[in-house]
C-alpha cells in the first residue's frame, strides 16, 4: 500500500500530464491556448514546448525523487515566460495548485486509510514546496527584468562612452562591474 | 452563441425563402431574367470599378516581400522565383501564388518529425483552399455549356474529366438512369463544408472570422447544393433551363415552363454571390495580382522605382549643421566648407 | 455571464477555466506597464514641425487630442488610401484564413490575441469598413465594423507600437498582405495627432538636427572614432588613420550611429577601421566618414513615410558634396530595408554618384547599380572571394558561432548567402539555427521599428522569446555562444535577451570577427580579441566546455 498512490499516480503520467498542461493554459485567452496546444512545433510554439517540457520533468519530480534542484530546473523555463507575460503572479504559479484539484478529481478526494492520508499528505506538501520554489523562480525573473531596464541603457552605451573617457560623471566614482 | 455565423446564416436562409416563395408565385420573369441581368450587370461593374479604384491608387514604392536570396553576385544562386530579378520571374512567382498558393503551403513545409496529429492540420487549410478553388473552377467551366450552343470540345472534354472520375454508384439499379456523377460538385461540397467547420471549430480563426467571412461560404454551399440536388434528384428540365440561359446570353430572354423551384433558388443564390462579390473579401481574386509585396521584382537596388507624388521635403542642410557646429568641428580637426574666419566676417557684414 | 458555448474540441481539451472571452471588438484595451513605450517629448515632435506636439501619458484618459481628432485620422486615412495602392488592396482583400494568425514573434510570446497579425490589421480595417465602405457601415459590428473612438484609438497605439514591423507574416500570407504596411500607415495616422512614442521621435529628432539618433555632436563622434584608434593600437599594434567627411575620397561610409555608441556594436565599429586601413595600406582605397550623415538607421521609416525621406536625404547630400564615387553601407537592418526598396525612390536618382565598382576587385556591384550603395558585407564577401583579405579565422576558433538573419535585411532584401560566406571564411565554427527561424523565415529579435526602449522590457523580451528559444536550442546542441547578427538594433537587442533566455551567448557584428580574424600589416601578434580578452583564456575555456559537453 506504501507506494500505491505515488505508483497509480505515476501509471497515469500522460493522462494526468495532458489534464495539468491543459490547467496551465487557463491563463491565456482561448484562442491563444488552442494555438499552445497544438502547435508541436517547439520553435513555433516555444511557450507550448517549454510549459510541456517543465511540466513533465516536475511531474516526474513530484512522483520521484523530488530533488529541488532538478524541480527548480524544471520551474525555471515555464515561470521565466510567466514572468514577461500579461499573468499576475498568483496566476503565474497556479496552475502547480491545479495539479492538486487534478489529482483528487481522478484518485478522490478523500483518503480511505490513515496510510493513505498520510500519502496524500505527502504528495501535497511536495506541490506546496513547488510552489514555494516557483515564487523563487518567478521574482528572480522579475527582477532580473527589472535590472535590465535599468542598467540596458547604462550597460550598452554609457559604458562605451566611459571606456573612451567621454564621461566623467562626478558622483559615480564607483569601478565598473563588468569592465575589463 | 456566435452572432456572427448566425447572422450570416439567417441571411442565407432568407435569400433561399424568397427565392423559393418567388418560383412559387410565379415570378420567373423576375428571378430567371431580370435579377440575373442585373446581378452581371453589378458584378461587372462592381468588380470594374473596385479594380480600377485600387488602380488609381498608386504604388510609391517598391516592397516585394522577399522570400530567398536576391540577386548578388554570379557565384551566389539567387531565389529566381521567391525573390524575382525579373518580370519573368515575377510571372512565375504570382502564377505559382495563384495556381499552387505557394505562401500558404509555406505553412506547412517545417515540420518535426516526432511530433503528429493536430500539427497536420495545417496542410489541411492548404489542401483544402485548393481543393474549393479548383473545384470551383471546374464548376463554372462546366456551366459554360448553358451558355454556349454547341458546346464547345474543350468543355466537353472537361466534363469527360471530371466524370471520369466518377464514383461509382454501388447499386446498379440506382445508378440506372443517373447522370455521370461530377466529382467537382462533391469536391466543392466537401471543401466548403471543411473551411466552414474550421472556421467555426478553430478558435483562433473563430475569433477573426466576420459575417462577411461565414456568409460566403454559406452561399456556396447553398449553390452546390441545390446544384446536386437538380442533378442527381429532383431532375430539372435540362432542355427547358438551357433554354433560359441561352435567352439570356443572346438577349432574347424567354422564361420556359416547367422549370422547378430548385432551380430559381439555384440561380437566385448564384446571382447573389455575383452581386456580393465585387463588395466582398472575395475581391480576393483580383487583389492578389495587384498585391506590391507580390507583384514587383527584388532587385530594387538596381532599377529605380518612381514615385508619382514624390514631392520635396524640407531637410536639415550640410550649411545649417555646419553652422551650428563650426566652432565645435574646428576645434575637433573636422574639415570645415567655411572657415571659421570667413564664417565670423560674413557675420558681422550681416550685422552691418 | 453569457458563456460562449463550447464546442466539442473545447470539451475535448477541457478547458475549463478560461475567462469567458468576449468578442475582440468588445475586449477593452489594458495598457499595461512594461509593453508600451513611453509618449514622445513634444519637443522632439516639435523640433520637426510634425502635426500636434502635445504632452500625454497613455495611460491617462484624456490624451489632450485636438477637437476635431477624429476628422483628422478620416482624412489622414483617405488620403494615404489614394496615395498607396497596398494599404488600399491590403484593406479590402484579407479573407482571415488565420495562417498568418500564429507567425507573428509578439503573439507567440506574449500570447495576447490582438497581435495575431490578422486582427492588427483588423484593427483599422474595422474602422477602413465603417468610413469608406456603404455596406460596412449599414451592417455595423457584425461585419466587424466600427466607428472611430477613443477605445479604438487607444487600441491602435497600444498594438501598432507592438509590431516590430519585420513581414514574417506577410511570408505566409496568400496574397502577400504585409502587417509591416498597415502598422506603417497606422503610425503614420497615430503621428498626425501626435501620439508617437519618445524612443522613436526623440532619435528622430537628433538625427534630423545631430546627424544621428543619439544626438551626438560632431566632436563627440570624432572623439568616439578617435578612441576606437586607440583602443585598436593598444590590441593590435597598428594605428589606423580614418578618414572624415574628406572631399574626393573613394567612398562614404554610413552606419548607424548605435555601432559608434553602444557596446557591443563598438567592436563591430572597430571592425569597421581596421577594415578600411588594410585596404588603404594594401589597396589605397580611400573611405571617408561623415559626422552630418552619421546615421545608416532611419528611425523617420518608424514614423512616417515623410519623415523617412527627410533623414535620409543627407546620405545622398553629403556623398554629392564629398564628390564621392559612390556609398558603402554598415551593418544595419531597417537601414538597408529602406536603402533597398525606398531611397532611390525618395531621394534618388543618384546620377552624381558612380555605379559601384570595387577597384580591388574590378567587381561591378550590379546589384546596386541604381541606388549606387552597396552593403558592406556584399563587400566583404567580394573581397574575400577574390582572396583580397588576409585571413586567420584561427583566431576565432574559441566562437562557437550561429547567425541570426534580421529580419529587414531579409524579408526586404534577400541577403542571405553574404553574411554566410563571410562568417563561414572568418570562423572555422558556424552552425545554422532550425531552418524555420532563420532566413526569410527568421525571427524578429522582438526589439524593432523603434521598440528597444527600457520600459518596455517585458514586450521585448516576451517577442524575443522565438528567437532565443532558437539560440538555446543551438546553444545546448553545439555549444554556441555567440550570436552573429548585421543589424544594430539586434547588437542593443539581444544582449538583453540572451541575459535574460541563454546567459552564456554574446552578441557580435559580422565584421568584428572579420577583423578578430584579419591580418593586419605590421601587426604585432595579437594575444586579444578586440574586446581585450585573452585568447589563449578563450581558447582554454572553449576547450572546457567542449570537453564537458
């Protein structure tokens, strides 16, 4: 019984997968998740491809090992999207939620023994630390956007200035981060 | 619900009432002479004067889109068709957009190879658009033969095509007395039931798609239909409606009788898609040949294109910059027209 | 709520809970932060005399129009539908197939359904069917037509400063209807109210006045020139002497002023000079720099056909007045769209100018005959063919390099092979992105048409994400890092989006690996790129990662 539900979960991989990814899409407007659905083309449809991708390798994460560095790994392509896309952050990482309501619509809600609880339990307290690792991942994206807003103009163009000595601005003495 | 399909099919159904109670009424002066007159007579200067309109706009510049490598040096191979260096290659180029639709297979050409099903759709679109295109085609060729007596080998010949084809009819006793099936009224059929099920089915294209798109494609299913429907069951009086079509291009309109309904309502929905046409997307037909990303050559480079209204704008002169920045360009060893010495008497004579 | 009732494939793929989606004429426009441009500074507008120069915030209700806007934008619309045969034809044929639906950079990236390419351009022909077509009026918004308003207004501006104007769509369009040319018309409509963003009009305003789009003043670029002369002793050991606005030289050279100003676009300029000094000191050929015509990019092309015209003028001016025998042009992309298709049009014919002929090479460039500019890399490549160039692509052995077609360059041009051949015989290691993201299929870099402000850094690099999805794929497949390009904008661009998508890919200009690899007379032996790294570090790390991988 030790392993069942983490073994019935994981018998149903593409079923389960096809539901969660489907979840995933609800952000987009309509027509716009059709369109990441089906195109399989992963260069035409890179936000498709990626969101598919992270989200096998989380589930077999979540069914596995559950290395967080590998569940990081895998965040990282779909939340880095989220990030430079119209989805709020809560919407950016709910669908990790979605996987819980997915799981007890197929498998039932309510654990039949305390082993299985106690399963339960576990499966979900894996999805929050998901979730806790895909608030990590989006805000590092987020300020990763912000920097380059405002260092771009900085990086690209004053700094060419600066290396040929055109300016000296007084109140920035500081040695360039990055200069050779 | 979509107001849009369902408007377009409202009207549809509409132009199929009036035109069935008018073959009731009796009105087949009306609906076999007189609106068919008047629907060539919209079409043809409708589609004259939308061409011309387009005409009368000029094309200022040269914008091909270019689709391979222009023309370079020798030992560089140019794209003689996707990115033409001559008018023959522009020939080539819109004669392959118009009988292959090139650009839109060019959706279909990439593709993985681990990736299946619903990717396969997109040729669909493709095969499709030629499909009801051809079929089409092969349609209103076919109904030449009502206009021209005798009809004329090429038709003939055809027709001998296209039903031979044919599907065959699995109980002879059925088949006894059936016309030669055509396939290119079931073709046509099909194609247009496809590209107006993907239009309702595909959300993305549902999402763009307008009366104007569903309506035509709701029309022409109306056209074939009631076309198969002449030839394969209620069985029109061939003789009685050749008659008519013979009336009419001669100028000598006469309305036998005997003809059904179906046929009134045929005719009424063939002359509505004539009238509509002029006023509609599918000026798509003319548009593509006039199209300036299509129609003219890459090599913009070599040959100047004129602009008809290309008028003088005002622009910041050499003079002008330089006489801001003299003193500056002086200092920094920048070669000068005036030196700074000439530039300060003409100053002060000015002053003067 | 009216729920629009699901069809079978939406029951398939439950979708359950997707926001019920109301008809896109009826979807109000958010403005949202991080997508749109900042509004122009009226004084820039003003500085070219252009139409209303007010001041305004987009994200405000009242844009301060004139009174009687809406007649301006009819008119405006009428006029440019008599004066272009493609908006017009553009106007009237599109029959929304939706193959054009998912091509488009922006809506794969960001995934809003306005940058469908077929609804942008829906966008004015909905108002194209309620002014200028009787049975559009008399059906309204079933027909999908719609009059004129200040949510529209606010629609435009928002999605026609969200094409980059790079024609992929127009690739897969049957009849070639190119969203280039709508949102082209469409700006120019926006500019007769004054409503252009600040990152397109200020550049024009410099460049008008400047001669570039920084506003750099003629000391100040030579100073930056001069810097580049430095910094290229201190690599090589050979100074260059380059040459500026000098009467009776062989060529003028224009580039954008983003290679002079912006890292990593200097080193591409110093490719430029070492360039030219070589074939002075092996071939006495004379080229010559100009500081009034010292913008190759055109961002008026951003703003209005007029405006074009009037920046590009003094690329033919000065070449008249320098008496020079014709005009070399750098790496640029909208540049060369606009060298290519319009300037021989607006402002030719050049007879003043000689049809281009390399006398290294005795190569007519045919291809240039009229408008008398050749592209330096076609250049380059004519050098390099005829075996005129001193080569040791050895030293760019530590790059793996893959090259990034921009998209003017060749959706307006078909300059393909140059760049190739060039990259090909200065670097031993080239590998080719998935054929449909390259070529006349290449993806925008998500930054063009005047779009590669800071603020809107979410729209850039969510368009930017098909083509560094494309740089990854290489990058993890072959070890790429760096990323070739002949566009300025591509070189600002894309450093920000490999950061963001593959850290690990620099950006590079073709001709600063053409001169990594030229040998220069008298050089000493080069122990750094010009960027001043170490070769032999390079070539150790290389080894690393290839030995890793």
């Amino acid at each position: 019984m030790g392993e069942a539900l983490f073994a019935r979960i994981a018998k149903e991989r593409a079923p389960l997968l096809s539901l969660w990814f489907d979840a995933a899409l609800e952000g987009y407007a309509r027509d716009t998740a059709s369109f990441l659905k089906d195109r399989r083309d992963p260069f035409a449809n890179p936000v498709g491809h990626h969101t598919r991708r992270g989200l096998e390798r989380l589930f077999d994460e979540l069914v596995g090992a559950m290395d967080m560095e590998a569940v990081t790994q895998a965040l990282d392509p779909i939340l880095r999207i989220r990030a430079v896309q119209h989805l709020t952050p809560a919407r950016a990482v709910e669908f990790l939620f979605r996987f819980k309501r997915i799981l007890s619509e197929r498998f039932g809600a309510a654990p039949r023994s305390a082993e299985a609880a106690g399963l339960l339990f576990e499966l979900h307290e894996r999805i929050d630390r998901m979730v806790l690792a895909a608030f990590d991942v989006y805000m590092a994206c987020r300020e990763q956007v912000m920097e380059l807003k405002a260092n771009e103009m900085r990086q690209r163009t004053f700094r060419a200035f600066q290396r040929a000595g055109l300016v000296r601005p007084e109140h920035e003495k500081a040695p360039e981060a990055d200069g050779e | 619900m979509n107001t849009r399909y369902l408007f377009a099919f409202l009207v549809v159904f509409v132009l199929f009432l009036v035109s069935w109670l008018g073959a009731a009424a009796g009105l087949g002066w009306l609906f076999g002479v007189v609106i068919p007159y008047a629907a060539v007579v919209v079409f043809v200067v409708g589609f004259a004067r939308k061409v011309l309109s387009w005409a009368a706009s000029p094309v200022p510049f040269a914008i091909p889109t270019t689709a391979g490598q222009g023309r370079s040096f020798p030992w560089i191979p140019q794209a003689k068709i996707d990115n033409p260096a001559s008018n023959w290659g522009v020939f080539l180029r819109l004669l392959f957009e118009v009988l292959t639709f090139r650009s839109l297979f060019r959706n279909t050409r990439m593709r993985l190879k681990e990736e299946k099903l619903t990717y396969q759709l997109e040729i669909f679109l493709w095969v499709g658009a030629l499909a009801f295109h051809y079929a089409f085609l092969t349609v209103l060729l076919r109904h030449t033969r009502f206009f021209l007596e005798p009809t004329p080998w090429c038709i003939q010949v055809l027709e001998t095509l296209d039903s031979f084809f044919r599907v065959e009819i699995l109980y002879p006793g059925v088949q006894f007395g059936l016309p030669a099936v055509y396939l290119s009224g079931f073709v046509l059929l099909a194609a247009v039931v496809y590209l107006a099920l993907r239009r309702i089915v595909i959300p993305s294209v549902r999402y763009v798609s307008l009366a104007s798109d569903y309506f035509p494609l709701l029309l022409i299913f109306g056209i074939a239909f009631s076309g198969i429907l002449m030839r394969y069951v209620t069985k029109v009086d061939i003789r009685a409606v050749k008659e008519l079509t013979l009336g009419l291009v001669t100028f000598r309109p006469t309305v036998p009788e005997g003809i059904g309904a179906v046929f009134y309502i045929h005719l009424f929905l063939v002359c509505t898609l004539l009238a509509y046409f002029p006023y509609s997307k599918l000026m798509h037909l003319g548009g593509v040949f006039l199209s300036p990303t299509r129609n003219l050559r890459g090599d913009t480079r070599a040959y100047r294109h004129v602009n008809p209204w290309n008028y003088p704008v005002p622009v910041h002169t050499y003079e002008e910059y330089e006489e801001e920045f003299r003193d500056k360009m002086v200092e920094a060893g920048l070669p000068v027209e005036k030196p700074l010495a000439d530039a300060a008497d003409e100053a002060a004579q000015e002053k003067e | 709520m009216a729920e629009a009732k699901p069809t079978p494939q939406d029951v398939l793929h439950r979708i359950q809970h997707t926001p019920p989606r109301s008809d896109w004429m009826e979807t109000p426009v958010e403005i949202r932060k991080g997508m749109y441009c900042y509004a122009a500074n009226p004084k820039s507008v003003a500085t070219l005399g252009l139409p209303h120069p007010h001041a305004w915030n987009p994200v405000e209700d009242d844009w301060h129009l004139p009174e009687n806007w809406q007649q301006i934008l009819h008119e405006g619309f009428k006029e440019r539908l008599e004066r272009f045969r493609s908006f017009k034809v553009f106007m009237d044929i599109c029959v929304r197939c939706g193959a054009c639906a998912d091509k488009c950079h922006y809506f794969i990236g960001t995934g809003d359904p306005k940058n469908m390419p077929v609804l942008r351009a829906e966008l004015l022909r909905s108002v194209y069917r309620n002014d200028f077509s009787r049975m559009g009026r008399l059906l309204g918004k079933v027909n999908g037509a719609r009059p004129m308003s200040f949510e529209v207004l606010r629609e435009w501006w928002y999605y026609l400063f969200q094409c980059s104007e790079c024609r992929r769509c127009s690739l897969f369009c049957p009849y070639g209807i190119d969203t280039a040319e709508i949102t082209i018309m469409g700006r120019e409509l926006l500019n007769l109210l004054g409503l252009n963003i600040d990152w397109i009009a200020t550049p024009v305003a410099n460049c008008y006045m400047n001669g570039n789009h920084l506003g750099i003043q003629p000391h100040a670029f030579k100073d930056m020139i001069d810097f580049f002369v430095d910094d290229i002793e201190e690599k090589t050991g050979v100074r260059v002497k380059p040459r500026f606005m000098e009467k009776g030289a062989d060529i003028l050279f224009i580039t954008p002023s983003g290679d002079v100003f912006a890292d990593p676009g200097t080193y591409t300029a110093m490719g430029y000079l070492m360039l030219f000094h070589y074939l002075e000191e092996k071939y006495g050929l004379k080229v010559t720099w100009s500081t009034y015509a010292s913008e190759g990019g055109n961002f008026g092309f951003f703003t209005s056909h007029e405006t074009m015209k009037r920046l590009n003028a003094k690329m033919y001016a000065e070449a008249k007045r320098l008496k020079v025998k014709w005009i070399l042009g750098g790496e640029c992309g909208h540049m060369w769209r606009v060298i290519h298709q319009y300037m021989d049009t607006m402002n030719g014919p050049a007879d003043f100018l000689e049809v281009p002929v390399n006398p290294i090479t005795g190569t007519r460039f045919e291809q240039a005959r009229s408008t008398k500019m050749v592209h330096l890399v076609e250049f380059t490549a004519d050098l390099i063919h005829h075996g005129k160039l001193d080569l040791d692509p050895r030293r760019n052995d530590y790059l793996k390099v893959t090259f990034h077609d921009s998209c003017n360059p060749s959706r307006g041009m078909g300059f393909f092979e140059e760049p190739r051949y060039v990259i090909r015989n200065v670097c031993n290691h080239f590998y080719e992105m998935p054929a449909n993201t390259i070529r006349e299929q290449t993806f925008c870099c998500g930054s063009g048409a005047g779009l590669n402000a800071g603020e809107n850094m979410e729209l850039r690099l969510a368009g930017g994400l098909p083509r560094a999805n494309a740089v990854q794929h290489v990058h993890r497949k072959y070890g790429v890092n760096m990323l070739a390009c002949i566009c300025a904008i591509d070189r600002a661009a894309l450093p920000a989006l490999m950061d963001y998508w593959v850290p690990g890919v620099q950006v590079t200009g073709v001709h600063e690996l053409v001169a990594n690899a030229l040998n220069l007379p008298g050089q000493n032996e080069r122990t750094t790129n010009l960027r001043g790294e170490e070769f032999e570090e390079l070539m150790a790390q290389a080894e690393g990662q290839s030995d890793e991988g």
